[in-house]
C-alpha cells in the first residue's frame, strides 16, 4: 500500500438508522443566519438532544446536527470530513452530546463565542483562549482602529475557497493589511457560514487550523501571522472576598488555574474554560466540565512499509498526539528516522501501534496524555 494511501482505522460498534432529533425543543434568540447567540447558546447547553447515525460522513453529521439545533460550528481542516461516524444516543444534554461526537471522531470540541470548534485535542485547548488573548490585543489598540477590529459581521464561503484568500479578504474589509500571508500554506475549504464575530475571533478560528495565530501592529493598521501559543493564558481579577480564593483553589476542576489574592481582588491566570468556570462559581451557580468516556478504541495499520519519521508524523496527526522526538539521542544512538520499518497490525490500540513502529527502529518512548517523547531504547 503505498504511505499517502496510510490511514488508520477507528472502529466503532454502535449501529444505528441515520436520523437526527432534538428533544424539549423551546424558541431561543438566535443571530443573523438562524444562529444562536452565545447567551442564547449557553442556556441551551442542558436541552436534552439525541441522534442516530450509521455509516454518515463527519461533515454530514456535524451539519445537520448544528443545523438542528441551529447552532453554528467550525470543523478543523485536518479533520477527515468523509469519515464515516457511527452513533446513537438520546435524551442527552447538548453539552455531552458535542463532546460524545468530537470523542466518537477522536477529536475535540471548544466553545469560541456563539460556535462550537471541532478538530484536534492539541488546537482545541488553546483557540477559546487564543481568541480571548486576540480580542484582548486589539481593545488596547487607539480608537479608531479598535472599532473595526470590534465589529461583529457574519461570514460565508463557498466550496473550494482558499484560506488564504479568506483571512486576506476578512482583514482588507477592516482596512488591515496582512504583512505575510504566504505563512498559510495553500489549502481548499470546503463551504461555512458563521454568525456575527468580531475580526480577531474570526482570523483566529481560520489561522488556528495550521496552527497559526496574528499579532496586531502597534496602530492596529496591519497584522503579523505567527505561531499559535502553546500554552495560552489570561489573567482576570475578581472583586471578591479573599475566602473565595481559598475556595477555588481547593477545586479539582481549577487544579491548572494559579489563583491568587493582591490588593483585595482574587487574581485567576489560567484559560478561557477556567475563567469561565470561575465566573460561573462566584455567581452562585453550580459548574462542571462534561467529560465522555468512550469505548476502547482500536486502530489497524496493515502492511504498510514506510520511514519511521513519515510514520510517526501520520499517527501523531491522526491520533492528535504531539509527538516530540529526542533528536539529538536518537543520531548519538546511530538510529536514522528515514529508516523504512515494515508494520502490519489489526485492532490494536494506540500504544501498541506506538510500539509496532518504533520497535522495529530500536526506539522506545515515553508518554504523557497525548504528548509522546520518542527516544532510543
């Protein structure tokens, strides 16, 4: 099989007619094209929905379901958009549901304003707060400018439009000039329409799928294209009692949040979800995070004959793990990564494909959630 035909298998086991319904359905305020507004969005979150799919594309399903629920969304140009899905639920609250969609396509979701982001784990966590970070920049900017940058316009495109041409175009209606668009590779997108968005959510959400994110110029007039953050955060005050930093900090679910007290006001550094999840808690309102436990997941990858670097940059994009190779040991070792390995598997799991690849190679790694250090056995 030739390598830009490798795809790795994810099986699923659920089998349903395809069909779409939504339960306890009640009239919301929604934006320009039929979408909900974020305030609207957040206070359907607990609406009990179901859905039954077999054998439908990701796109697909993803579109009829937002359409349902009228609910706009993004899906990551590095997601396979003709995977076939294969899931059924009902009566479940639209929160979970998302997240058991992303998790069935082995992906993830972010709430970004009044649509919902679907693609990599890795992008996933950062672009809320990448846009939060983005919006931040541009409030500080002179007022002229600034209003541009703040104006909330809706967005299409049709099929085949390059990204490019999108985030170029997005910019010069504001009268911002773009100083290296050449930094997003050329890519073709298939159609979407999205609700009203101020221009750095909107550049964000195109510029994160190639990992990517903007820099404003001091007078607001032109951008810079430069990596997405690694790991994004915002620091917020909250004038309340000194008590209730003592309260969230003793929270599991702000274990990543570093909280804090300063002249009088509790201080949160962390992302757009903690913050989110703070405001929630010093309102008097309850607050989780939905999180879905899917069935084992198997991957397959059968006779394939390929480099070892080529191998483990596929499985790192399908998967979504950030695999990170310890380059330098692995040359004093005398191992080459454009070794060819010969790996024929079935229905294992990813730590086991892991080992199919690298053992061959005499490498080994050690790994952490979805980041994977390669080095030699």
């Amino acid at each position: 099989m030739e390598f830009r035909r490798f795809r790795l298998l994810l099986l699923s086991v659920i089998f349903a007619i395809a069909a779409i319904r939504t339960a306890g359905d009640r009239p919301v305020f929604a934006a320009e094209g039929g979408w909900l507004t974020e305030e609207a969005l957040k206070q359907v979150l607990g609406r009990k929905v179901a859905v039954a799919w077999s054998n439908v594309s990701a796109r697909r399903a993803i579109d009829e379901f937002s359409r349902t629920q009228r609910l706009a969304f993004v899906l990551d140009r590095r997601v396979d958009p003709d995977q076939k899905i294969e899931l059924a639920f009902s009566e479940v609250p639209l929160a979970e549901a998302l997240q058991r969609i992303a998790s069935r396509l082995d992906i993830a979701t972010a709430m970004v304003g009044p649509l919902v982001y679907f693609g990599p784990k890795s992008t996933a966590r950062r672009v809320a707060t990448t846009a939060d970070l983005a919006n931040q920049a541009v409030s500080r900017l002179p007022s002229q400018p600034r209003s541009r940058w703040l104006q909330a316009k809706a967005s299409k495109w049709e099929d085949l439009t390059a990204p490019r041409e999108l985030v170029v175009a997005a910019a010069q209606e504001c009268g911002i000039v773009v100083e290296n668009p050449k930094q997003i590779p050329h890519d073709l997108w298939a159609q979407a329409d999205l609700p009203p968005l101020s221009l750095a959510t909107r550049l964000t959400l195109m510029l994160c799928q190639f990992d990517l994110a903007f820099e404003p110029s001091k007078d607001g007039l032109s951008i810079r294209l430069v990596p997405m953050p690694e790991r994004p955060v915002l620091e917020q005050e909250y004038s309340v009692a000194a008590s209730a930093a003592e309260k969230l900090q003793k929270l599991e679910l702000l274990a990543d949040a570093k909280i804090s007290v300063a002249g009088g006001k509790v201080i949160v550094i962390g992302t757009h979800e903690d913050q989110q999840l703070v405001k929630e808690l010093l309102s008097g309102k309850s607050a989780r995070r939905t999180t879905v436990n899917e069935g084992r997941k198997v991957y397959s990858l059968p006779g394939v004959d390929a480099p070892v670097s080529k191998l483990l940059e596929t499985i790192g994009r399908q998967l979504n793990l950030e695999i990170q190779i310890d380059r330098p040991a692995v040359a004093a070792a005398g191992i080459s990564l454009e070794k060819s390995v010969q790996v024929d598997v079935k229905d294992v799991s990813a730590d086991q494909l892991l080992k199919a690849v690298l053992e061959p190679a005499g490498l080994t790694y050690e790994r952490r959630g979805d980041r994977v250090n390669v080095k030699p056995k």
